[in-house]
C-alpha cells in the first residue's frame, strides 16, 4: 500500500494532484498549524494573460491554530467575486461547460445549511468533486479524524501514521529530501520516495505566452478528463539517500 501525507491546499497545482492519483491513501495533514501566506487557501489562476493570485478568506486565521481550527470567513460576496472572475477569465476555453458546474459547487459549499465551515473541510470537499471529475480511485482521508497521534511531531509522526495505514511506500514531494531520512522507515519496513513532478504544458485559453504550475482548475478548464489522466503520470520518483 502506497501512501501520502499533504496540507489540504485549495484548488492545488497539478504536481499535487499527481501524488494524491499515484498513491493508494492520500492523509489530509489538517490538524497541524496553519500557515499564514500559505498555499492552504491561496492559489493561482490565469487572469488577462498573467498570473492572478487569488484567496479564501478566513475567520481569525492565525499560526496557533490548527487548519481544521480555522473557519471561512463569514463575508458572503467573496465566493460570488471569485466566481466572477473564474466565469471572465475561463468562459472561452473549450472545458468551460463541463467545468464551471463543478467550480460553483466547490465554491458555494457550506456543508448544508452551516456557516462555520472550516477550510480543512472545504478543501477536503472540493477533492470528493475533483477526483470524481478525473477518474481519481484514491482514499481520502483526514489526519484529525483516524490516528489520535498528535502528541508526536515531525518526522516521528509521519511514520507513525505510515505505521498505522501499514503502509509499504511513503512518497513525499521533492521538497522533502532534507525532512525526511529512509531509516526512519526502515523499523516499519516502509520505502521512501519523493515525487519530482515534469514541467507539463497544454493549450492555455487566454495568455500568449504559457504560464506553468496554476491551480488545476486552469487545466480542468482547458483539456478534457481524459487529456489530463496521461499527465498525471508525468513525475519522478527519487529514493532516499538517508
């Protein structure tokens, strides 16, 4: 069983969607600190041929609580603007139709007829819709609601988790190498590996020149499901030296 342990990052690149479809369980690592400036609800969208950097904004989001602590903000006009600006900047690629529905329903989840979504279940949410879309079979799971471990830190705790799943191959992103070290897995005869995703490109609606590493929904928007599936392929996996 192969497994992999990530923050819950809205809309993420695609490198991230990659190593959620190559493993068997993808762990959503929500009871641990939020970042402020992070990736957990910020991402990038292509707007008038440029980057845009857009955001969801919290309730009292702070570095001492934790993801799954932290609740969207209860300002009801942000989704309308993001999907404003979604609609203007993507309503001429080819996915439009297909994507846009599936868009809405990821920004105007409220969990019934609560307010006080948090972000971790937000995010957890708009995956049950993104692998749903691309085909994707992988687990899900949240940290915070199965291994009762967070008395342990770092490292120790990630291997704990592999532990618990029994799982025989951790990957990590590429950004891991100095975190993380293979005999530390070695006593739950768990293999490391690190994912080095390629530099993918595609048919870009609305740029002249190709903007790399967007939020996936800048593909979802411009190729087909079954145009993305091959990409999803497109990595390498490096072994431990440690």
């Amino acid at each position: 069983m192969t497994l992999a342990i990530m923050q819950p990052y809205v809309l993420p690149y695609i490198g991230y969607i990659q190593l959620m479809n190559t493993v068997d369980t993808f762990v959503f690592y929500d009871d641990v600190a939020f970042i402020n400036r992070g990736w957990v609800n910020r991402n990038r969208l292509l707007v008038n041929g440029k980057d845009y950097l857009f955001t969801i904004p919290l309730k009292e989001a702070s570095q001492n609580k934790m993801i799954r602590e932290i609740e969207l903000a209860n300002d009801p006009k942000w989704r309308g603007k993001l999907l404003k600006t979604i609609e203007q900047s993507y309503r001429k690629a080819p996915e439009y139709a297909t994507v846009m529905p599936i868009t809405e329903r990821i920004v105007n989840f409220q969990a019934g007829t609560r307010s006080d979504v948090s972000v971790a279940d937000y995010i957890f949410h708009s995956f049950t819709e993104l692998t749903a879309h691309l085909g994707i079979t992988t687990r899900l799971v949240a940290s915070s609601t199965v291994y009762e471990n967070g008395h342990l830190k770092a490292q120790e705790r990630i291997v704990d988790i592999c532990r618990q799943e029994g799982a025989e191959r951790y990957i990590n992103p590429i950004g891991g190498t100095d975190l993380y070290n293979q005999s530390a897995f070695n006593p739950i005869g768990c293999e490391l590996r690190f994912i080095q995703p390629h530099r993918v490109t595609y048919p870009q609606t609305g740029g002249t020149e190709f903007v790399p590493w967007l939020s996936i929904l800048d593909m979802l928007m411009n190729l087909s499901a079954e145009d993305i599936r091959p990409l999803l392929t497109q990595f390498d996996l490096i072994p431990s030296h440690g």
